[in-house]
C-alpha cells in the first residue's frame, strides 16, 4: 500500500498565509488497464481534502480522478498568524485517510 | 404492549434530539459531502447541475487561469485557478475528460480565490474554471494542448 503520505509547506505572505501540501496516493482511475492481464486496475483516489486552521474548515476539497497522482495543492487564506498550526486531512474512495499538522513558518 | 412501544418510541426521539442539540446532526460546510453524481456526469452542463444545481455561467474577466498552453504531459497539468471575487467555490472542468469535473472546492470565509493544482487531461481540450460568488457562477476557459494523454496506461 502507498505511504499515507502528506508534506505541508505553509508561509505567511504578508497577511496572507499561503498553504502548500503534497500528498502520496496513487490516484488511479479505473480507466487504465493492466497490460498483463487485460483487466482493469480498480478505481483508487482521493474523494476530499480538508484544511482546518483553529477549527475552522479553510478550505474542503472535492477530488474526482482526474486530479494528478500524488496530489498537490495550494490556497491562501487570511486570519492566520506565524506559528500557527494547521491540519490537512484526506479521505479516498476506499475509506483509507490520512492527517497531517503543520506551523504556519 | 402499547405502553411498552410507546415508551421506546419516546426514548428513541429523545435521543436524536440530544444529538441534534449537540450538534452532532449539524450541517456540514457546503459541498462537503462529495457530489457523486457531479463527478460521474458526462457532461459540463451536467456536472454543474448536479454541483451547484444550475448551469447558467457568464464568462467574467475576472477569473484567471495559469496552466500551460501546450502540456508535454497530459497526466501532469498544472492549474492555477484566481480571482478576485468573494469565491465561495471553485471548480474545474476538462471538456474532453471522461468525467468533465475534476475538482471542486469550497472555500472558508477567509479564504482567497485562490487554488493551484495539478490534473490529468486524456487529450487537447479546453479547460474551464467556474467561480461561485454571490450565488452566481462565473467562468473562464484557456485552451490547453495535450501532447501525450494522461488517461491511457
């Protein structure tokens, strides 16, 4: 099984934090299948992605499995201070999920 | 018998209203349930409709989209997706895919229009970005060129 895997990188820009994070999953769409067999490798993706600052959700990501292999993503938000901490959570199609706590640096 | 039944029958709604008051059967944020149907549509219009039950978008210059005009790779889209408006959703859309929808989110109140991502295009197609502010979807496109797919193994 793939490293359940999330690198947060997150700044503040101004007053803005900007949030960076990178995740390990494989991503696969159901679509592609295995040259050996012929048999269609199994859907596995990330359904959604939340980012909490202080309890509130900043951002709540809907992935279908177009989204990349070993997801990235970024967003910026306001309210936020140095040192803050943060959580970004996912969740995929097989009920797998994963968290991860950062600081704002 | 009655009695018995009717007194379980009280027990039990006592119980949901407990969990109610302790916010337990709260709504969640917008959108935080995934919209199924949304990313199984065939179809822009479709999958619109069943994300934000309208497809109705007008094309704003406030919306702008960084991708690359020819992507070497089609399994490795960068986007960037940014606006100005009070966004209270962003979406993004690849005509051609399978399944148009390819991401959604919902954004907090401090939020900015801001969201960067990567995504996987089967072919050369436009990609469109749809902004829900106040209500209303806007939306943009930019034409991307695949030169190898990402879709096929």
């Amino acid at each position: 099984m793939a490293k359940k895997n999330i690198r947060i990188r997150a700044k503040m820009k101004g007053d803005v934090a900007e949030v960076k994070a990178l995740m390990s999953h494989p991503m696969e769409t159901g679509l592609r299948k295995n040259k050996k067999t012929g048999k269609k490798i199994e859907a596995h993706f990330i359904k959604e992605v939340v980012c909490e600052h202080k309890g509130n959700k900043v951002i709540v990501a809907s992935w279908g499995v177009a989204v990349s292999k070993n997801p990235y993503l970024s967003f910026k938000f306001k309210g936020a201070a140095k040192g803050d901490a943060i959580k970004v959570s996912w969740e995929d199609n097989k009920g797998e999920s994963a968290t991860a706590d950062a600081n704002i640096g | 018998m009655k009695r018995r039944t009717f007194l379980k029958g009280t027990v039990a709604s006592g119980m949901l209203g407990v969990a109610a008051s302790a916010g337990l059967l709260a709504p969640r944020m917008v959108l935080a349930a995934w919209p199924e149907s949304a990313f199984a549509a065939k179809s822009i219009d479709d999958g619109l409709n069943a994300l934000y039950s309208s497809a109705s978008t007008t094309e704003s210059g406030d919306i702008k989209i960084k991708a690359p005009d020819i992507a070497e790779n089609g399994a490795v889209v960068p986007v960037t997706v940014s606006t100005g408006m009070a966004a209270e959703s962003i979406a993004i859309l690849i005509e051609k895919n399978p399944a148009p929808l390819a991401c959604s989110y919902a954004l907090g109140g401090s939020t900015e229009g801001f969201v960067s991502t990567r995504v996987k295009m089967g072919k050369t197609s436009d990609l469109i970005a749809v902004v829900k502010s106040g209500g209303k979807l806007h939306s943009a496109k930019k034409t991307v060129k695949v030169t190898i797919g990402g879709c096929g193994g």
